[in-house]
C-alpha cells in the first residue's frame, strides 16, 4: 500500500517538487537537498531526504536542541517547514522500503536517548513514518517521553483505520503548520 501511494503522490507532487527545490536553490547557497543519517527499523541506518530549509552551516542536531534555530532558517525554509513541504522528498525512502507513510519519525543518528527509550518500548521494530501518532499529538513541541509514548501507543493500536486517521490528522494540521519548530 506505501508503494502504491508513493507512486500516487510522487507522479502528482512532482511539479510541486521541481518548484520547491527551484526556489531554495535561487534563495540560498547549497543544494536543495538537505540528507541525513537516520535510525530505521531495527536501529539500522538510513539516509533521508528533505528540502533544505535551514543554512549549510547549521549544527547537526535535532532543531529543538539549536540555541536560536531561526537564526539558522531560510526565506523559503519557513514556508516549507510549516507547511510540511521539507518531507516530500521522503517519499523517495517509502519507495525504497526504509520508511512507511505513517510511523514514528526517523531520529538523527546521534539522538541517543531517543534511541535507548523507543528500544526499551520496542518501537525501534516498527519502520519510521512520514507521519506519525507523536506528530500530530504536538511534534517538535512534545518532549522525549511523551514523543515516545504516543510512538509506542501507535505500536500497539496500529490498523489501517488509524493509519488514515493519523494520516489525515497530519493534512489537516500541515496546512494550519501546527506544531512545527520555526
């Protein structure tokens, strides 16, 4: 089914996409892809893409830990934040088998605690999502124990249905860009 949509969006999201990627090109130096190490099933490795909203120099490390992670933002990386256009780019890693549409999100390599506390909770067995039950229970805004918390609550209610539900959740709320770390 992840394929299956991933195709869908992709042939329809791919003007969108040529767009997105044309105006951070134009608006800042560096490439228009941002790639990251990320955590997979089974704490197994991956690299993830996503439009590049931040400057080339910016630390790697989760945006909540960044002293003034505006300072770091772009023009047009504020928009494709808040909108949640940053991901469409993973739709590459649905297609490739590493992430699932709906999931918890993928940690950086080097979140170490949140790696050790979805292990305890076996939620490092399930593959990370586009979107996730912590997503739209208060993304960036939750802390580590309630992000693991709600990934865990998914790990042990998932189903189709609630796949759609967190999936729509997710629209809803990218278009009003709740929750999101500027």
């Amino acid at each position: 089914m992840d394929i299956i949509l991933a195709l869908m969006a992709g042939s329809i999201l791919i003007l969108p996409m040529c767009i997105i990627a044309l105006l951070v090109r134009l608006t800042s130096p560096g490439p228009a892809l941002y790639w990251s190490d990320r955590i997979g099933a089974s704490n197994r490795i991956f690299r993830m893409p996503k439009f590049r909203s931040m400057r080339t120099d910016t630390p790697v490390v989760a945006t909540h830990l960044l002293t003034r992670p505006d300072a770091y933002v772009t023009r047009v990386g504020a928009f494709i934040r808040r909108t949640s256009l940053d991901e469409l780019p993973q739709l590459w890693n649905i297609l490739k088998g590493d992430m699932s549409f709906v999931g918890p999100r993928p940690a950086l390599y080097n979140q170490y605690d949140l790696i050790e506390m979805r292990t305890e909770k076996n939620v490092h067995l399930l593959l990370p999502g586009l979107t996730g039950w912590a997503q739209i229970n208060g993304r960036d805004e939750l802390d580590l124990p309630a992000k693991v918390a709600f990934d865990a609550e998914y790990l042990t209610h998932r189903s189709v249905l609630f796949d759609i539900r967190i999936l729509w959740l997710t629209f809803v709320q990218a278009l009003g860009g709740k929750g999101v770390s500027h």
